[in-house]
C-alpha cells in the first residue's frame, strides 16, 4: 500500500494505480520517510480537511500536499511535478483531455481510471500540477469538484 504513494513521490506515474480507500497518515509518513513540514485545517470542496505538506523530492520540488479528511486522505496533489517520462509516455493516451481552469495554455490529461489527473502546458506538454484520488469512471471524474479545480489571481 505504501510502495504505490513513494512511487508518485518518485515520479514514476506508471506504477500509480490510484488512491486506495482509507489511508491514514501513519501511512502516508511511512511512504514518504517524513511527518509533514507543516499542517493546518481547510476545507476541501466544502469538507473539513486538513492540509499537511510533506517534504520536497526531486519529483516533487516543492513538496507534497495530502489532504486528508476524517482521518484518511482525500486527494494527493504535487505542483509542478517532475516525472521520470513524459506523462504520456508513462501512462498512455488520457481518458479525457479537457481544458485546465489553472491557466489559459493548459490541459488535463484525465486517467480518472488510475486516479491521476496531470495539468499540463498545451505547449510544451510539461506537467505543471498533478492529483491523485480513488479511482473512478471518467464521467464521473469530469462531474466532480476536482474536475473544475482553478486558480486565480488578485490584485495586492
């Protein structure tokens, strides 16, 4: 259970077969070889959650985010990831390639099948964030919150 969770550290997205069901944090820090470096309450899609952040890899330059809910994690997620291949390469043709509302020039490249989602540059191709989640039919990934995950900017 852990080798799959240290694998997506790693950058080897292949060997990601998605997020099993009830995974604890004693989990998750025998995985990743660490506590977190920080930690505190959020919510996600309208759920209590708590947010820790794990230590960088060299897939994972800056670090690891789990968010976890009632205790188990909810959804993995790692900004600008640097996988040991291309994201197709690893894994295939997506099950659905849809716009990313995390800038104009991205995609997702949806295996709601492997519980994987990678934003990608639909320039250049290079991953900027990646989630991992319990694996589901691709419908039902492109009608869930994560699906229209976006980002925006203000004004300071």
């Amino acid at each position: 259970m852990h080798e799959e969770l240290r694998a997506l550290a790693d950058g080897d997205l292949a060997a990601w077969p998605g997020l099993p069901g009830g995974l604890a944090r004693a989990d998750v820090e025998a995985a990743l070889g660490a506590p977190p470096e920080a930690e505190g309450p959020l919510g996600l899609f309208g759920t209590a959650a708590t947010l820790c952040r794990y230590p960088a890899t060299a897939a994972a330059p800056l670090g690891i985010q789990i968010w976890y809910v009632a205790g188990a994690v909810e959804l993995v997620q790692i900004d600008e990831p640097v996988p040991t291949q291309a994201v197709t390469e690893a894994l295939g043709p997506p099950e659905a390639d849809v716009d990313s509302l995390l800038g104009s020039s991205r995609r997702q490249l949806v295996y709601a099948g492997r519980g994987l989602t990678v934003h990608v540059s639909g320039i250049t191709g290079e991953p900027y964030r990646l989630y991992g989640y319990p694996p589901c039919p691709a419908e039902q990934f492109l009608a869930a919150p994560l699906r229209y995950v976006s980002s925006t900017r203000s004004r300071r």
